[in-house]
C-alpha cells in the first residue's frame, strides 16, 4: 500500500465530515478529465510533431529542423501561460 499509511489516513477521517468513501468517488471524475486532458495534450503534440518535417523539408529548413519544433512548443507553452494568467479569472 503507497501513498499514506494506516495512521494518515484515519487522521485525514478524523478531520474530514465526510468519509474516505466520498473522497473516493470524488476522484474517479477528477482521474478521468486528467486522462483525457493528458490524452488530448499528447495527441496535439503528435499532429505537430507530424507535420512541421515534412513542411521544413518543402521551405527548405531541415537542417534547422530541432530549432523549429523547440520554437513552436515554447511558443505554444508562452501562449498557455499568458492566455491562463490574462484571460482565466482566478478570483471569482
């Protein structure tokens, strides 16, 4: 058994008003929307990493090729980033 032991876990049910058993079912909602975020992020990344080779090789860019792809996920990273700390209200 990893994570917490025996001892942890009957003190976070000593604070909690709700059993282990709701926390529990909490999660299995919460495991599946990572998933599928993860999933989603990862199949994103293939559908770039598959077309911007073949595209360098056209504008004649292929010895370049790793600065390419390096420029593009930090350009989407950066984009994230500014999108979720300018546009998503934290404070609602």
């Amino acid at each position: 058994m990893g994570g917490c032991s025996r001892r942890h876990r009957w003190r976070l049910d000593e604070f909690a008003p709700f059993g282990l058993a709701f926390i529990q079912i909490l999660l299995a909602p919460i495991g599946l929307f990572h998933g599928v975020f993860i999933g989603m992020l990862a199949a994103a990344l293939t559908e770039v990493l598959n077309v911007w080779p073949i595209l360098a090789k056209r504008i004649g860019v292929d010895d370049k090729i790793v600065i390419l792809l390096m420029a593009i996920a930090f350009g989407k990273v950066a984009g994230s980033l500014f999108h979720w700390l300018y546009f998503v209200d934290h404070f609602r």
